[in-house]
C-alpha cells in the first residue's frame, strides 16, 4: 500500500510562478488554476490553494515548507542574494545544514539535509 503525507500550503492568492518551480516541482496539468498540485523527480508533492478571505493576516503568515534535499549548496546558489542572514545555508543545532527564503504572501520555504549524513 502505497502511503504519502503532502503538505498544503494556502495563499491569498496562488501564485502563477513560485521559487519551489526552481526547485525541480512541476505543476500536475490536470490541476485547476486556484488548486496546484506539484511534483518533482524524487516523489516530492506540495499543493498550494487559496485561503478563505480572513485566514491569513498579511506579514504572519503560519504556513511554511521543508524541503529535504542532498544538493543544498547547490540550490543555496540558485538563490544566492536572496537568502537572509549571511547569504548561505549553516549548520543548525537541531541537526540540519540549511536555509530559508521567503515565498509570496509570506510562507517560509526552507531547504535542508541532515547534518551527520553530510
């Protein structure tokens, strides 16, 4: 039996382009403009749909991604200039070599793999 757990991310308004796109996640074609589902290359899927009006209050908003990858230098330099900080993935005391970046309408997106496995 096959078993998945995908994340849902909502947006005021889902976005035509996101940076998850640089990320390897290709929308489905049969997904309806205002319910995105992606994919990438190594089973990886996010849905992103637009939130109720009120749900999110512009500035904090509560949704975020993590996004498990090896390749962490490399996609830190696709996004160079635009990660906070000192501009590049570190070692975090929970264990994980990663960044972040900021999404439309406010959702994090962090990019990370565990440290010991570096």
């Amino acid at each position: 039996m096959l078993e998945l757990a995908i994340g849902k991310v909502l947006f005021q308004q889902v976005p035509q382009r996101m940076r998850i796109d640089q990320m390897g996640f290709v929308r489905n074609k049969d997904s309806p403009d205002d319910y995105r589902m992606l994919a990438d290359s190594f089973g990886g899927q996010i849905h992103l749909s637009q939130a109720v009006e009120g749900w999110l209050v512009p500035g904090r908003n509560p949704f975020g991604l993590y996004l498990y990858r090896e390749d962490v230098d490399g996609l830190a330099a696709v996004f160079r200039g635009e990660i906070p900080g000192d501009g590049g993935p570190s070692d975090k005391p929970w264990g994980m070599y990663e960044f972040a970046l900021n999404a439309p309408d406010d959702v994090l997106i962090r990019v990370g793999w565990p440290t010991r496995l570096r």
